[in-house]
C-alpha cells in the first residue's frame, strides 16, 4: 500500500500546483423549451473544444467561467437538438431548445467511460431501469433474461435469493469460469454463491434492483478488451442511480404479492396407487404382499386411512412485500440520490425466505469547475432462509417430498405419543426407509438461515487538468460478510444423538480496487474528433473464513455455539488474489461517419505462474455510418444505418487462487504435524485466451418506426485450462495445463418496432433472438474426455450428454432394452453402449415483449423463449426405478407400467429391488429441455397528471402483474428452467407470482 | 506543449506504481515447496508426512497389505462382503480399474522422500547428525517403495538369470517426466544401495516407538531383499544382527486372563493383547510399523485395514480362506486372529485401538520375520539345527506343534510356518511369488480359472496402469498385459 499513498501524495501536488487559471470572465443565461416556454433544468453547457462546463439548474438558469475571447457554447440536453452558440462578447446568452425526437445520440456507459451510442463500434446493449422497476425478482440479472440477446440466464431454483448461472454467447470455458465479469460504477465486484454451507445463495441479490439506473453488457471484443484478463465472458456494467440538480424528487414505491407453484404436471402417486403399485411389485418378484418378509421392512402395512400427499406438504403459498423511498436531486454544486429498501419474500417452498433491508447513497459534489469528488456507497442485509438438507436429504421438504412414502402419518399415534416416541413433537418419526425423517417436522426441528451483510462503494474525483484532459482516480471497495447458521434441534432426527447441533460459518469476503485514468478528448480542424484514454487498476480480494459447530444443548432454545455442550468440528481458512493492470484506448473518429478504436491492456495475475504472469490483450473496431452519407439524403426510409465490425482479445483468469504453485500442506502422523506435497509447481499455467471477431449492423427505418440490431460473432477460446495427465511417477496424475480449444459462433437480433399508433393508442414491440453453436476444436491428444455422462470431444458441444439409448420396453416380458452402438437392441443395460445424444444448452433464445398504451394505461407482454437443449431430469432414477427403490413413492408416470405381455410402454415391469437397471442412466432420462414462458404481464396506470397535481403529487402509477402465468413444454418435471448444467435433480420450481403495486412520486 | 508535459508526467505516474510486488502473494493453508524445507522442523515433519503417506488405505492403510493376502492362497471374500477388495482376490486385474491409485500413491512417498533427500544436504542450520537422521529416514522410504512397487508390478527377481526383466522406475528427482522402466535387477541394486546408506546415516538404532524408520528397520528390510534376490547367506548376516543387535524380543502371544473372575473355569486367551496392534504402544518386537492416533487428522479411519478385516465393527470386505483356517493346530494360540460369525470366518488380527477400528497400526517389519528368515537361511544352507532352533522360538510361542524335520521337509515346514505367522500382513502373495509357486487355492468358487494361477501366468504382475502408459510412451506394459 505504500506505493499507493506515495502515489496519492504524488497526485494531490500535481493538482494542487496545475490549478494555474488563464484570465477568465462569466457568461450566465437561462435555457428554455421551445415548446412551451418551460425552463429546462439539467442541460449540459459545455464550452466548445473543452470539458469545461456546467448544467443548467432548476429553473434553467447557468453561470459558467470561460477564457475571455470569443468562445462557442455548446448546450445539449438527451431528447433535444444540440445547439453551438457563437457568444462574441456576450455575457448573457438565453437560448430555446427543440426536442429532437429523431435523436439516437443516447449516451451509454462503457469501460472506464461512456460515450454516444451512435460512436460504439463493439456489440453493447444497455438495459434501463423502466425495464424492470416494478418486477418483482430480488436479484437485477434475473431481469435481463429474454431482455438482451445472448445473455442467457438461467435461474437454478426458485429459492428466494437462489443462485442465476448467466452465461454470455455461449459456455466460454470448461474447467475455468463461465461467468461474466460483473463492474458496478467502475468496481469489479463479486458474484455467483460464497456461502460455504447453504444450498444456493446468490450474493447479487444483496443489491436492490431499484438503484440501478441501467445495466449494459459488453459483449465483443472493442466493448469488452479493455477489461483484459477478465473480459473474455463478456462484462456488465452496473450503473445506479444518481442525482440531477433541480428540485429534489421523491418516489415512494410499494409491492404486495401471492405466489404459488406453476402448473406443471408432476406429481407422485396417492397411497392406494402406491398400494398396487408396491404389491405388484412384491408380485412380480415371486412374493407373497400379505407376507411382511417378503414385503420387507420398507413397506409397512398401514392403516389404509393414511393418505399424506408429501409433495404438496413441501409446498405453501408464497408473498412479498417491499416498500421503498428514494430521494435525488440537488444544485450545481452537489448532487445526491439516497434510496432505503425493504423486501420481504415469502419462497414456495416450505423454508424458503428471503428478507432485505438495503440502502444507498450516492453524492457528486463539484469544488470548482474542474474538481468534481463523490462518494457511492450502498449498504444492505439480506436474509436467507434455505431448506435443510437440500437435495441430499430425506428430510429436505421437496427431495423428502418427492420420496416419502404416502402411508406414513405425518403425526404420532396417541400411542407413540404415550410411548415418547414423537420426542415431546407430535410428529411420526417412524418412517423407516428415510432415516427417520419427516418433512413437516423438519421445518419446524430445524432451520437454515444465511446472513449476506454487503457494502459496495467507492469515492472518487475528477479532475480536468486542461480543456479536454480529466484525470479520473477512484478506490472501490466490495466488502460481503456472510454468516450462515444451521440449527438442528435436539427432536430432530438428524439432531437426537447429538442433544441437538448448531453450525456456524461465518466467511468474508473484501475486494479492494483502485482505478486512475487520464482521459483526453479533442477535435481537430472540426472533423477530427479524437478521445484517448490511458490507465492503471490494481485489485485485491481478500476471503476468510471460520466455522464452528456445537452439539448438545440444554434446550432447543438455546441456538448459539456457546450454550452447547460439546465442541464440534471448527476450522479457518483465508486466502486471496490479486491482479493489475495498465490500458489505454484510442477513439477516433472522421466527422461522425467512419469511426475506429482500439484498445490495449496488460493485466498481471497472482493466480498465474511464474513465467507467465502478465499477457497483453488487445482490439480494434470499426465502424461506418452509412447513414451519414450524403448520397443517403434521398432515401428518407431509412434514418440511421451503420455497419461495425471488432476483432479482438481477451483472457480469462477465473481458476483456483494459488493453481500455478508447487504447495506443501499440513496434516498429522501418530499425533504429530507433518507437511506433504499437495500440487505440483506449475510455472507455465497462463490465461486461456478469448479471441473474437464481430460484426454488426445498426438501423432504424421508417422514422424510426423499425429499429434493430443484427451481430455476428466468433468466439474462439484457445489455451483452454484441462487436466492432462502425467506420469504418476511425478506423485500426482495429472496437472492443468493450457490446452484444447473452443468456438462459439452465432448471431444475435433484436427489433423494436412501433407497430400501431391510432390516436392515443401505440402498440410496441420488442423481439431479440440468439443462435450460438458451440464446438471443441481442440483436446490434448485429440482424446475424449469423459466425466460422469457427460463428454468433450472434439467436433462436439462442450458437455454434450453421453448416454446409452433407452429402446424402450419389451411388450413380451417387460424389461427394459436398450441400443449398442450399432442401432442393435440390446438386453443387459451392460451391453449397450453411452453415445452423444444432446447438450445442455439451447440452440436459441431469446425474448418478445409486445406493449400496449392507452392515455395513461399500459399493458405490457413478455414471453421468454428457449429452444433445443436436453435436460436430464436424475431424480428420475429414483422416483422412476421401476421397484429398486422399492417403498419410495414415485412418479405417476410409473402408472403406465408393463403389466402384461402385449403392453407396448416406455415404463418397464416393476419388480421389488428390480435389478434389470431401467432405471440406470441412459436417455430415458433425458428430456427435450424447450419452453416458451409467459416471463411478465403488467397492467399501469398513470393517473392523469391533473388529478396528481391536485393531490400535489408529480406522478402516480399503479400496476398489477404476474410472474410465470404460463408455460409451454414437453418437459415433465417440476420446471424446465433448470440452471446451465441442464441437471435436474428435484428441482425448486419458479413461483408463479402475482403481484399489485404503486409508485409515488412527489 | 503543456499537454504532453501532462501526459508524460501522467504515464510516469501509472509507471511508477508497477504492481508486480503485489502480486507475489502467499497462500494461508500451505507453503510452496521450497517454503516447506527451510529449518530442521520443516524437514521433520517432511519425514512424518511420509508415514502418513504411506498410511493412506491406497497403500499401506489397506490396500498393499490387503492385496499380498487376497491375492493368495489365504484370501476369500466373505458372504455380505463389500467390493472394496474383491478384485485383488478375483484377480480379474486390467490396467485400467485395479492399480492407479496405489500406483500413484506409492510415487506421491517417493517424491515426498526426494524432496527431503535432495533439499537436505544445503540445511546448514542442523547438525550433521540431524542431517543425517532426516536423510536416513528418507532413504529408507524411498527404499522401501521402490521395492513394493517391484514386488506388486513386476516379475520376481530371478524370473530371468540376470534380472534384466522390466522392473519400475527408480526415482531419484521427482519431476513431471517420462522415464523408463529400470530392470528388476537396476531395481534391487538401486534399493540395496539407499539401504545401505540409510543404515550408515541413521543415528537411531531403533526406534522407540517404532513408527519412524531406525537403522535396524534398514537392517530388516534389508534382509528381507536379500531374501527376495535369494542371497541366503546376506540375509541371515542382517536378520541375525537385527535378532542379536537390537534389542527386541518376541511378543508374548500366551498371555491369558481370567475372563470371569471365576477360578474354576479356564482362562482365555486375552484377544486384545494377542497381537501386536490392537494399543497405541509397539509390542516389544515392532521394527517399523505405521501407528495411529485419536488426533491425527489424516488417516483411513473405517476405510482402513482395520475395518475391512472386521465384521462386528467394520466391513469384513475380505476373509481368511478356509486354506489357511486349516493349517492351524488346534491348540495354536494364532487362531484368535480369526472369528468365526455364522459360519463366516473374518480376520481379527486387527482390531483396532481399545477395540476401535478406526485407529490400528499396520506392521511393517517385526522381529518374528527376521526370526523366520533366519530358520529359512539356515534350512536352505543345510543348517537344520540352528533352522529347527530359530523356527521353534515360533512355534512354541504359539503353543504350536514343534518342527522337528530336516532337509527339504524343514524347508517345507518352515515356510508354512512363515505362512501362519505373517498371513495378513501383506506377505504371502509375494512369498509365492518369489519361491516361484503356484498359486494353488482350495478352498475357493472363482469361475474365472483364478482358483490355481500358474507360476509365471501374467498375474504375477499387477498391470502397469494405463493412465501411465496413457500419459508416458516411455512406460512400457508387461509384457503378458499388451494387448
């Protein structure tokens, strides 16, 4: 750190003797609307050929400072036409402005920066806020699926809070990182799940969607180089809101919502389905379903009157609720926007919650015309609820659910309660085969809660050093604190033998980022319009972690560590990463027409082994505003066309922190410490490198009635981190090295158009779609490389799913058949042979909006779409094992089983323990994963501004929406959309929510 | 040009603050390699992080020990019993599902003993004796290794007249290679000579507690190898200065307590001090074994040998063969090493620390082998009575019947007598092996052909694995596993 304060000392001299002023004199006037007179707050005044200048304030009135002399003002205002104003010697200068509504000089954020979107000549799309606002999801990047082309994301459980796989123009990467590079307001921050414990968490949803002014994906490599290391999943750049000068608004939003499961149409079978299904199944083994020997211990006789329906037990109707209050505005001098939040989610699933308490605040202040410093900062809470055990547990409600057998009572018989055997609950413990577990007892014996408590910030200044050069020098911080706690009660079952067990693990993760550029923008001889950009990042993230565990408590009362009894298990770990680098880029372009930029960064990597820590990436781009030609004057179609095209280079460093060292670690022997080598030194493990080309094309046709965007890209990730084997007489038998190579390609669309406009009523709509095929070009020695059943080989998809091919049933018998390579059938699931028979990942995407407005009432549409990706749904093995899992309920597809010679099925004799392996993995499993979703429908209303008036309010808009309403698939289990590994292993389906709202603004 | 002062001035700032310090960082829960060897303690717990490699169930915590009896006559799997082991008793062995791990483990010892022996010469911050202790040790692991990899994986000494058969690699410096096969013969000489210079190193005699390597284990093994290479003569010299020199003596295997303080009924054999390994202690005639303790945090705990022996608190994964169930006199104290359950018989040699089968020690070398190697010398040099003296210090012990033979039914006895007393501990594989015998299994139900294996049949050899071969074209198949 102390090159850094040295720096900073450096730094603040350098500022302190630069402030040398040229003789300067002050021009004031006031802006107004040509329209109707009204003042225009806001407006940017810049002197021409300079970054100095201000904004107009509330009542449209400026005072800026310019060098005596004759000077050009220039005043421009989004959705207006820009006007230069030669001054002479005028000191009081009033202008009217014309809505331009033509205008697509939109200004969008990008690396270090933002420029006009009409300049960009890499693939961006920037998401505002008005697109999601009011949806009811906790974490933003749920919102941007179907919202952008070719990011997909895919929610992995409905789990309030659960974890997002978001995955940019195909999987990037096998072993390394797939996910993009996330950067809010200039600091890298952290995502995907840091709990060590919980089930699925996502730290994202730690941050309020509604402080986000927009979110914008760089996806090629002109938008996305100047990122280096980081940048070959693409990035998002989340930008928050902040204040205008002018009166201080305030918005008050609130929310109110019910939730339920979806309709899909699976179910588990009632207790006299499951009654013949499990005596038939005693049959067909040769024993007798009267005889408790051969009916075996797991399938009791019970009382008939028992008929618990598990599955729906695990479910309950979910809420939400939020309430929010922000405020923004300010003068010249200080700007601020500050937002305190509330949400309250109720999950569908028993145990599931999610309650965030969430602020921030964000103040700009300029010291003088060149000196502009700020402080972002937003702090939040977010409390989780998980189910215990998920997925590993019969006492997890949706996995126990799904198994639990249907005769077994959820509550204890007066019997067993006069027996103790309820352990003073109420509940049945006995259900042999599922290690005594009881779902309901579960939720109320246990809990699962994770703390996420997160500051994101960062302070900064600004400085223009000279007309046209800023200095930029900002320190970021990302703090995330988790504390995860599971409590099993003393009841429970899992908790009886020990008195009841208490874990806690309490993990924090710190990043630290500091951020300097120097940018310079010029214009030479009018048409030379030239932007340089030079800087430097150094970032360190920082994540410990403790965990302690205590059994035997005194009561179930008692849930910290230190009323227990006997100590547990405990541990500590920490660990980091650090990385930096220095980039600069170049944007040029000729009178607004022909553009071109280039960038360049050179990152250096703790991760990354001695001889290979620091790589350079690069881009250049180009682009061509045909639109701007003069021979297209004539054509009056068409009011913007350009063509750009990028080619480019960037890494990806997402591996474990210290993967490139040779490492001792430390155990015991006979009491006592000993070390031994746990990872051979690998000096030569670098970035895998992404290099991609792009082209595109913008318009806007027919007034703008018909705009879109259409890419092509080409992603080829080469230096690919694998496991390559090594002779094991090095100790180890394999390490990773930088081979195989990858190509994603495809295209992208997205329109708007404005279909219908009658009066007061406009129909919108707005449709993006992604292709990406996916293919490995490359493996070390051309070898397969099969994990489990999925493959990599080349020619293929990444992971494409490797199986034997389910024939179906023999009508003669009922066993279960299969193919071996040949197409032949075959008998003995051992004789047939796995083969690629899909990939996880859909062969398009993408979203479709339609909405409709009338006055002040506005209904919107949006369906996401996803086609051509297989998911293999394992829980099948278990709840469709054809009698090996004899006494666990299973699915009602079982019903249509093999019963008789001559039933043609795809479900096979059912036998008690059956061996003919039906339910072994193959593509019986494996189902068409395409859905098209009914993602959101709204319904608002603006309340007509007289009215609002008198309340002396400025705006008012209430909604209804819902969530999920509808799902069109094949698929048959609980929710299609099931993460990008395509697995489904009893899935937490996504709610279907209804939700009302209002927002107040005053 | 001001600018360009600006800009100039502005690079050389972001020049300035280079980061490269910054990204040497240090991980928290381990040290890069050289980090691991700086002061005498570092190479110290070097030293024990080679047990503890050894005790991984892939080797010496199971498997190595396990296979020299599954793989023999004295091997069967028991109703009920796990897979854990089966395949070294079908001996349904392919390069690709039976070895890698334990042929991985092994080397991963290896390189932990070389990165001691080659590190430890620059320690100046140790005395010489120090030095040489921590050498000695090393030396002796990578010893010891090399020769069960040549056991387990090749072909035995004198299978050609000049042991120019494929051996292993003998690894000197551990790095990301692609060596060749030593012969068997490069083999033994390479073993013999880090024996050789272990002895001259070690300070220690013997080990206290017998779980670290001592001159008189180098001593030991050393007879042992002899054996192997059939030098009769060398290994009676070492067995004999491990008998005379240091300082061990036999368990005592007759020790009875009264089982029910009741005087009129006879006292039982007392199960838990029979064997050597069921206390935290050594017995009084442990060499070199691998000991366990409650705290230790790496071992194979219930996928130890312990546990894979044990039905009543284990897996029973592997039984005795009603072949060598049989060869005990009836009297012999030696059959409480087993338990009959229901008609199923299971080893109990181990049963674990105050009756937990989680924590055991696995016997390495012990006095009654060089006891047996001392009366098979003297058998096979035509020395019966020193033979039949050496042998009955076994016998009797055991409350077995004396051996009173000469000639080639000394030998003979002798040998089955090796066979009763070292059977599950590893050895009888490679004693078959070595005598060049077939493999002859009575008491068996394969429907493979394993139930009599052929002196000289490929199964002599474990296959090399084919991730090796795979991943090194240097490393040749035997030549019975080729495809």
């Amino acid at each position: 750190m102390k090159k850094f304060l040295l720096f900073f000392f450096v730094l603040f001299v350098f500022i302190g003797t630069s402030n040398v002023h040229a003789q300067e004199r002050t021009v004031t006037g006031k802006v107004t609307s040509v329209d109707d007179g009204a003042a225009l707050p806001g407006v940017n005044v810049v002197l021409k050929g300079t970054s100095t200048g201000t904004v107009t304030d509330i009542d449209g009135n400026y005072t800026i400072s310019i060098p005596s002399g004759n000077a050009t003002l220039v005043f421009s205002f989004i959705g207006l036409t820009s006007e230069e104003v030669e001054i002479g010697s005028r000191s009081i200068v009033d202008l009217q402005m014309t809505s331009d509504v033509t205008q697509l000089s939109e200004v969008v954020v990008v690396g270090y920066g933002q420029t006009e979107k009409k300049k960009l000549t890499g693939a961006v799309e920037t998401v505002t806020a008005e697109k999601f606002e009011q949806v009811p999801v906790p974490s933003f990047e749920n919102i941007l699926q179907g919202n952008v082309a070719g990011l997909n994301v895919q929610s992995t459980s409905g789990q309030p809070g659960g974890a997002t796989n978001v995955r940019l123009r195909g999987i990037g990467s096998i072993n390394a990182g797939s996910a993009p590079l996330y950067v809010l307001d200039g600091v890298p921050i952290n995502i995907g799940d840091l709990t060590r414990a919980a089930e699925t968490s996502n730290v994202l949803a730690s941050l309020n969607p509604n402080d986000i002014e927009s979110l914008t994906v760089l996806k090629d490599a002109s938008a996305a180089a100047i990122y280096g290391s980081r940048a070959a999943n693409g990035v998002i750049l989340i930008t928050t809101k902040r204040g205008k000068p002018g009166k201080t608004k305030f918005n008050f939003r609130t929310q109110h919502g019910v939730s339920s499961r979806g309709d899909d149409s699976f179910d588990v079978m009632t207790a006299s389905q499951f009654t013949e299904y499990m005596r038939e199944a005693v049959v067909n083994s040769g024993g007798d379903p009267d005889d408790p020997t051969s009916a075996g211990t797991y399938f009791p006789i019970v009382a008939d009157t028992v008929d618990t329906d598990w599955l729906d037990l695990a479910f309950q109707d979910g809420s939400l609720q939020s309430y929010e209050l922000n405020a923004s505005g300010g003068d010249e001098k200080t700007r601020f926007f500050a937002s305190v939040a509330y949400l309250d989610q109720e999950g569908i699933a028993v145990q599931t919650a999610l309650e965030r308490l969430s602020t921030r605040f964000n103040i700009d202040h300029s010291a003088n015309d060149k000196l502009t410093f700020g402080i972002n900062a937003g702090i939040s809470n977010a409390k989780q609820l998980s189910r215990y055990g998920a997925g590993t547990s019969f006492g997890d409600p949706l996995y126990g659910g799904m198994f639990l057998s249907p005769l077994y009572p959820v509550f204890a018989s007066e019997e067993q309660i006069a027996a103790g055997d309820d352990r003073g609950t109420g509940f049945n413990f006995n259900t042999p085969g599922f290690a005594n577990h009881n779902i309901v007892a579960t939720q109320a014996l246990s809990s699962n809660e994770t703390n996420t408590f997160r500051i994101t910030g960062k302070i900064y200044m600004n400085y223009d050093i000279l007309p046209g050069l800023t200095f930029n020098n900002s320190l970021g911080l990302d703090m995330v604190r988790l504390t995860e706690e599971e409590w099993t009660s003393q009841n429970h079952t899992d908790g009886v033998n020990d008195g009841g067990v208490v874990q806690v693990v309490a993990t924090q993760n710190a990043d630290y980022v500091l951020t300097n550029t120097l940018n310079y923008t010029k214009t030479f001889s009018d048409v030379h319009n030239l932007s340089i950009l030079i800087g430097n990042e150094y970032q360190n993230a920082i994540r410990e972690s403790v965990d302690v565990e205590g059994n035997n408590f005194p009561s179930d009362k008692l849930r910290t560590v230190n009323s227990a009894a006997i100590a547990g298990d405990f541990g500590a770990f920490g660990t980091e990463w650090a990385i930096w680098g220095l980039f600069s880029r170049l944007n040029y372009n000729y009178a607004n027409k022909y553009f071109f930029d280039a960038s360049l960064r050179r990152d250096g990597s703790s991760r990354f082994g001695a001889n290979k820590r620091f790589a350079t990436f690069w881009s250049v781009g180009g682009g061509y505003s045909i639109s701007e030609e003069p021979f297209m004057d004539n054509i009056s179609a068409i009011t913007n066309l350009k063509l750009r095209s990028s080619y480019g280079t960037s890494g990806n460093q997402d591996i474990n922190n210290f993967e490139s060292r040779g490492l001792y670690q430390f155990g015991s022997y006979h009491g006592q410490p000993t070390s031994r080598p746990t990872q051979l030194d690998n000096p030569d493990l670098t970035w895998e490198e992404s290099v991609q080309f792009n082209v595109g094309l913008d318009f806007s046709l027919f007034s703008d009635r018909l705009s879109g965007t259409v890419d092509y890209y080409n992603r080829t990730t080469s230096e690919m981190l694998l496991d390559v084997g090594i002779s094991r007489t090095s100790g180890f038998g394999e390490i990773t090295q930088n081979r195989g190579e990858m190509v994603n390609k495809g295209w992208e669309v997205t329109l708007n158009s404005v279909n219908a406009v009658l009066g007061d009523f406009t129909w919108g709509t707005s449709f993006n779609i992604a292709f990406n095929d996916n293919e490995i070009t490359e493996l070390p020695g051309g070898e397969d490389i099969v994990d489990g059943n999925t493959i990599l080989r080349e020619g293929e998809a990444v992971n494409a799913w490797f199986l034997p091919i389910y024939a179906g049933v023999n009508p003669a018998d009922g066993a279960p058949m299969w193919y071996d390579e040949d197409g032949n059938i075959v008998f003995a699931y051992g004789d047939a042979d796995r083969q690629i028979v899909g990939q996880p990942f859909a062969d398009f995407f993408g979203g479709l909006t339609n909405t409709f407005e009338y006055k002040g009432l506005s209904l919107s549409v949006f369906f996401f779409f996803n086609q051509g990706n297989d998911v293999r749904r394992t829980v099948s093995q278990f709840i469709n094992s054809d009698g090996s899992r004899f006494g666990r309920n299973q699915s009602t597809e079982q019903l249509r089983r093999w019963q008789q010679p001559g039933d043609i099925t795809d479900v096979p004799i059912i036998k008690r323990n059956n061996t003919d392996q039906g339910n072994s993995a193959s593509t019986r499993q494996l189902h068409d994963g395409s859905f098209i979703r009914l993602r959101n429908v709204t319904l608002a209303y603006n309340l007509p501004q007289s009215l609002v008036s008198k309340a002396r309010l400025s705006n008012v808009r209430v909604y209804a929406q819902g969530q999920n309403l509808l799902t069109w698939t094949k698929y048959p289990g609980l929710d299609p959309e099931t993460g990008i590994q395509g697995v489904d292993f009893g899935l937490y389906p996504q709610p279907r929510a209804w939700t009302v709202g209002i927002d107040i603004g005053f | 040009m001001k600018i360009y002062k600006y800009l100039l001035l502005g690079f050389l700032v972001f020049a300035g603050i280079s980061c490269e310090d910054q990204l040497e960082l240090e991980p928290q829960q381990s040290v890069s390699t050289d980090a691991a060897f700086e002061t005498l303690k570092d190479f110290e717990n070097a030293v024990l992080g080679m047990y503890e490699g050894m005790q991984d169930q892939l080797y010496y915590g199971r498997n190595y020990p396990a296979l020299g009896d599954a793989s023999s006559d004295n091997g069967q799997i028991p109703d009920g019993a796990g897979a854990r082991l089966t395949v070294f008793y079908t001996m349904a062995l392919n390069p690709i599902n039976t070895t890698g791990g334990g042929w991985e483990r092994m080397y991963n010892v290896i390189s932990r003993s070389n990165n001691i022996i080659n590190r430890i010469d620059g320690l100046s911050t140790a005395t010489e004796a120090e030095r040489n202790q921590v050498k000695g040790e090393a030396l002796f692991v990578r010893a010891l290794v090399h020769f069960d990899l040549v056991r387990q994986f090749a072909q035995d000494y004198n299978f050609t007249s000049d042991q120019s058969h494929l051996g292993v690699p003998y690894i000197e410096v551990t790095e990301i290679g692609e060596p060749e096969r030593n012969t068997v013969g490069e083999v033994y000489s390479n073993v013999l000579r880090d024996l050789n210079e272990a002895e001259s190193l070690m300070g220690n005699t013997t080990s206290q507690e017998a779980d670290q390597a001592s001159k008189m284990a180098a001593v030991a093994l050393r007879a042992r190898l002899k054996l192997y290479m059939g030098d009769f003569s060398g290994a009676l010299t070492d067995a004999n200065n491990v008998i005379d020199n240091g300082g061990y003596s036999l368990a005592n295997y007759m020790l009875m307590v009264d089982d029910d303080n009741d005087p009129s009924t006879p006292d039982v054999v007392d199960l838990d001090n029979i064997d050597s390994w069921s206390s935290p202690n050594p017995t009084s005639e442990s060499i070199f074994e691998l000991e366990t303790s409650v705290t230790d945090q790496e071992f194979p705990g219930l996928e130890g040998l312990a546990s894979i022996y044990q039905r009543d608190d284990g897996y029973g994964d592997l039984g005795p063969s009603l072949d060598i169930i049989n060869l005990y006199d009836a009297d012999d104290v030696r059959q409480s090493w087993y338990l009959n359950v229901a008609g199923v018989w299971f080893v109990e040699k181990y049963p674990g620390q105050g009756g937990n089968s989680q924590w055991f020690t696995t016997p390495i070398l012990r006095l009654s082998e060089m006891v047996l190697i001392k009366a098979e010398c003297h058998a096979r040099l035509n020395q019966n009575t020193e033979a039949q003296t050496a042998i009955n210090e076994i016998t009797s012990r055991a409350n077995a019947p004396a051996i009173n033979s000469t000639g080639a039914d000394l030998l003979a006895d002798i040998l089955e007598e090796r066979r009763r007393e070292l059977a599950f501990e590893g050895h009888r594989y490679f004693d078959l092996k070595r005598l060049q015998e077939d493999i002859v299994r009575n008491d068996c139900n394969l429907t493979n052909g394993n139930c009599l294996i052929p002196y000289g049949n490929r199964l002599f050899t474990y296959p090399i694995p084919q991730a090796e071969t795979d991943a090194n074209p240097n490393m040749i198949q035997d030549e019975g596993w080729r495809n």
